[in-house]
C-alpha cells in the first residue's frame, strides 16, 4: 500500500490502470484494519489502497484525494501521535478525555468530508455524520429508540457525578445498570454496576491507580486494563465516576443476557450494504464480553439451534434495523443482546468500526460464505458500481 503525500498531490501511478477506481483510506499505515482491507483488494486483483493517515488529519495537513476514488474512513487504531491530538498528551492507556476525544474527531471527519466532495468523483463509503453518532453513545441510543429498534432503557437526565447516578437510579427504581462514558469504545471506562441489601459492587477493566508520582493533583488515575476487576469500595466507585462524568456519561439498564457453554454472551453482527453477513458469539464469565478482556469466540451454530429458525431470523432483523438507521454506512458493527429467556433482544452498541474481526468468514444463507468482513465489503462494493 501507498502512503499518499498529504501535503502534495496523490503520485501518479496512484490511479490503477482499468475500470476501477482507486481506494483510499484513512486510517493508521500497518493498522490492522489498513492491512487487512489491502489485502481484501489484492485478493480482487486491485492496488492496495492509498493512506491517509489521521494524524495527518488532525494535524490541519492538506488533504489530497485521487479523482473518482473510493474513500473509507477506518480508526485512529493506536496511533500514540493521533492519541496525543484528539485527547492531548498524557499515558495512552489513560481512561477519559472522550470528550475531547469525540470533538476532535468529529473535526477530522469534517475535513475529510471537505477534501472528498471538492475531488471530482471522489465518493466517501460511510457518511462521516452517521460516524460521529455512531460514536456518542447517548444519540445513537436515541436515534435506534426512535426507530424502534430495542435497546436498554437509558437514565434521561445528565449524570453530573456519583452521588447524582444514584439518585437517578433510585428514582428509576433500577438496581443494575451499565455506566458507559458516551464517547468510549473497546469497553474503555464502562462500569457493570449493581446495588443490593449487601452493599454495592462493580465490575469494570478501569484500574483505579493512588498516589502515583505522575498522578492528577488529587492523586488519582484511572487506565484500561486487560483485567476485569470488580469494586466495592463505595469510595472508590464515587472517584471513578466523578472523573468519568465531566465527559458525559450513558446509563442503561442493565439488560440480563443468555448463557451458552457456562458463560453469557451477545453477538457482534456486521452488516454490510443492508444485510446481516457475519456473526461472531462473544462469551465471558464477566458482564463484558468484549474479546481482548478475556472473552472468546462461542459456538454460532450452538446459538442458533438454541433460537430456533425463526428466533434467529428476528435477531438478524433486529441488527438490520439498527443498521438501516445508518443508511450512508457501507458497514456497521451491531452488538446484540439475547435475552435470558432467548425471546427478547437488545441492541447494546453500534460500530461505525466494528469489522476486526480476523478469520472470521461469512454467515453460509448471507451471500458472504468463505469471505471475510473486509472481502465481503469490497465484493459489495464493486457489485454496486457494476450495477449503476
């Protein structure tokens, strides 16, 4: 793959020779997600595509898109240098300036939407408007409820702190609820919180660290962790909320999800172009699921025997509602919660990047069998120009 000169114009042999036009993305050069849709155009006999990378575009440098191409908005993946300009500086690891974070962000998308609609022919493959909702928990949660798709019940009003959670919480008559940071990802700062005649418990990756020699003024840091822990120091709690709810917060219900093989479960789904393609069960014997805290990959087929024909058919037309609140997004991620009766569903998130899922071929009735995430977008795509 090619870096593209952002301060200049695209090299000339950027454009590849035939029909197609070229693909550009902006991502992180040797990202994962970069790499792996490289390889999905190789594989379709295409040049790899040009990088933009997004420090270049969160540092205000000219942004030069090739005519015609195809434009895909992937990650900032952990790219220190972009971590430093949409948060600012501090440890990576670090829980919190989301809201830095998203502004910045929303900022970067805009000037690639800039830099695609003045290149004649250029065509961006996910609206950079539905990206940046994607990314506040809080409106993407409103726009599903508003089109009917089933979520959690949120706390309407803003949490200000601890002591404000709980008062929100007794008001709803809600025991267990998710705190989610409305701007986080990856699990980063969420809390399973539940409150009961013995006291109150949490379960979170949050590593609450005191009196480190690099701490805050007030002695505290919050960093992600790969280790799941859970608190029931009440103070301690009040520390990691209070310094999450500057940034805003999201709290739902928490929503009981079924078990298989001993663990609980959701599903992330990948929805391409409309229609649900893949599916990985992510399992844990923690509240999160998400892979890289522990969890693993669970039996689809175990999972969908257990719902039946028609339950899986509703489940898969529930993550394609979620999606069809997106329209300008090629992909969105779906996570979809299975109730403990196996009859309910919820949508817990949806992922404007939520196609990393590496060896991970397609559902076989889904038009996708033997293709990955990132194969089966670029087949779509091509089909979709070939029928224009």
């Amino acid at each position: 793959m090619t870096v593209l000169d952002t301060a200049g114009a695209a090299p000339a042999s950027a454009d590849p020779p035939g029909p197609a036009p070229p693909f550009v993305v902006v991502g992180t050069p040797g990202d994962r997600r970069v790499t792996m849709f490289a390889e999905a155009l190789r594989t379709r006999g295409l040049p790899g595509p040009l990088v933009v990378p997004w420090r270049d575009v969160l540092a205000g440098a000219e942004l030069r898109i090739p005519e015609r191409a195809y434009v895909r908005v992937d990650s900032p993946g952990e790219d220190t240098e972009a971590d430093v300009l949409l948060r600012g500086p501090g440890d990576p690891t670090r829980v919190g300036g989301g809201a830095s974070w998203h502004a910045a962000f929303v900022r970067g998308l805009e000037r690639v939407r800039r830099a695609v609609a003045r290149t004649p022919g250029a065509r961006l493959l996910g609206d950079v408007g539905e990206i940046a909702v994607m990314f506040d928990k809080r409106r993407a949660h409103a726009r599903l409820g508003a089109a009917g798709v089933p979520v959690p019940p949120a706390l309407p009003e803003p949490i200000t702190g601890y002591s404000g959670l709980r008062e929100s919480m007794a008001r709803a008559g809600w025991s267990r609820v998710f705190v989610k940071p409305a701007h986080g990802s990856s699990a980063s700062g969420i809390l399973a919180l539940q409150v009961s005649g013995q006291g109150i418990s949490a379960v979170s990756s949050v590593e609450l660290v005191r009196g480190r020699g690099d701490a805050r003024p007030d002695g505290l840091e919050l960093h992600n962790s790969l280790r799941v822990r859970t608190y029931t120091d009440e103070a301690d709690l009040a520390a990691i909320i209070d310094r999450l709810a500057p940034d805003g917060l999201h709290v739902e219900r928490w929503f009981p999800k079924a078990s298989s093989g001993g663990r609980v479960f959701d599903l992330r789904v990948v929805v391409i172009g409309g229609l649900p393609t893949h599916a990985v069960v992510r399992a844990s014997h923690v509240p999160m699921t998400n892979l890289h805290l522990g969890g693993v990959r669970g039996d689809i087929e175990r999972v969908r025997a257990r719902l039946g024909a028609a339950g899986w058919e509703r489940a898969m037309g529930v993550c394609a509602r979620a999606a069809a609140c997106f329209p300008g997004s090629l992909m969105v991620g779906v996570d979809l919660m299975v109730g403990v009766t196996w009859r309910r569903f919820a949508v817990a998130e949806v992922n404007a990047f939520g196609d990393l899922l590496p060896r991970l071929t397609g559902l076989p009735d889904a038009g996708a069998a033997g293709l990955d995430c990132y194969a089966a977008q670029v087949d779509h795509i091509l089909a979709a120009r070939s029928a224009a």
